[in-house]
C-alpha cells in the first residue's frame, strides 16, 4: 500500500465536529483503544488531515501520525500509535522466516502464521475476515505490520496456504517514513 516514499498533500485542520465523528468512529471500529482515546485524541487537540496518493488521508495531531483511512474503508491505526498502544487490537505472530518477506511489502501468507514460530488464536478467539489486526513476529516485541485480513483465522488454520493480507502498513514503508514537519 505505502511502499514507496509518500509526498503528503495538503494538511487542513479537521472541523471540532468532524473530530468528534471521526473519534467516535475510531472507538467503535476499536474498542480496545476507547480506555486511551483521551490520551490519543484529546478533546482540545487540534487534529489535521493530511491527504496522500491513492486517495488516503493520514490524520495527525502536532505531526504525530494517528491513524490513516482510505477512501472506501475504516480507519486504520498507524503503527507508531499500535506501538504505544500494543494491546488495543487483535494481535497475529509471524515466524522468523516470513519477516523479511513482510517488511519489503510482501503479502502476508498464511505459512508465515501457521508455521511453528507463527501464532494464531484459538477457536474460541477467532478473527474474522474482513478485521484490521496487529501482526507481531516471533522473537520481536514491535509490531510490525496493521491491515485487514482477507481470510479469517480458523480458515489459515484449514487451508494452511494462501494470502491471508494484500495490503498493510508496515515497519519501514512510506507511511512509515512520512515526514510532517
């Protein structure tokens, strides 16, 4: 998604009720975030809209990036806030192997997840298709990718093969390396 370097667009600060939406939204889509929301967001906090190709915008607040949303999608957090935040999403682990692959813009495929280093939920905590997940991998404590699954985790766990994540936001991709100064 990001995997080149990103000239941002123009910023424009978000109207105060535009941000009460877009912080609410952000709340429900996450509800693991709502216990930080106001150290994320806060109520007086300017936040600003960055727009970015592919028709993206980046919101920020004092040039920290918060989370960004495409076009035709949910908000996604963005990875400097799911390192201060790690436990506020559905969390996956790759192995060892598949780092390498995840952090030059590879797809994420299910063996990198259900191999011996890689970890997936039990039944009873099965994520769905379609969820934004925070993606960790074995032997790290950063994480290191954040993106929709395009298959849930109990059908990885079946099939054992195929791409589990097209598109993310990962350590060292544009987003990433945006500069907001």
């Amino acid at each position: 998604m990001f995997k080149k370097d990103i000239q941002p667009g123009p910023r424009s600060k978000v109207k105060s009720s535009v941000q009460r939406g877009l912080r609410n939204k952000f709340v429900e889509t996450y509800p693991g975030f709502e216990p930080y929301i106001d150290e994320i967001i806060p109520k007086k906090a300017q936040l600003e809209a960055v727009k970015l190709p592919d028709r993206v915008t980046l919101y920020t607040i004092d040039t920290n990036p918060i989370f960004f949303q495409p076009f035709d999608g949910p908000p996604i957090p963005h990875l400097r806030l799911l390192h201060a935040f790690p436990d506020a999403l559905p969390r996956l682990r790759i192995d060892r192997g598949a780092i390498r692959f995840v952090l030059s813009g590879a797809a994420l495929m299910a063996p990198g997840l259900t191999s011996a280093g890689g970890w997936l939920p039990d039944k009873e905590h099965a994520i769905e298709a379609g969820t934004v997940v925070a993606v960790g991998a074995e032997g790290k404590e950063e994480i290191c990718l954040v993106g929709p699954l395009k298959m849930g985790t109990e059908e990885m766990k079946e099939k054992g093969k195929g791409v589990v994540m097209d598109e993310g936001h990962y350590l060292g991709d544009g987003l990433w390396r945006i500069h907001l100064d």
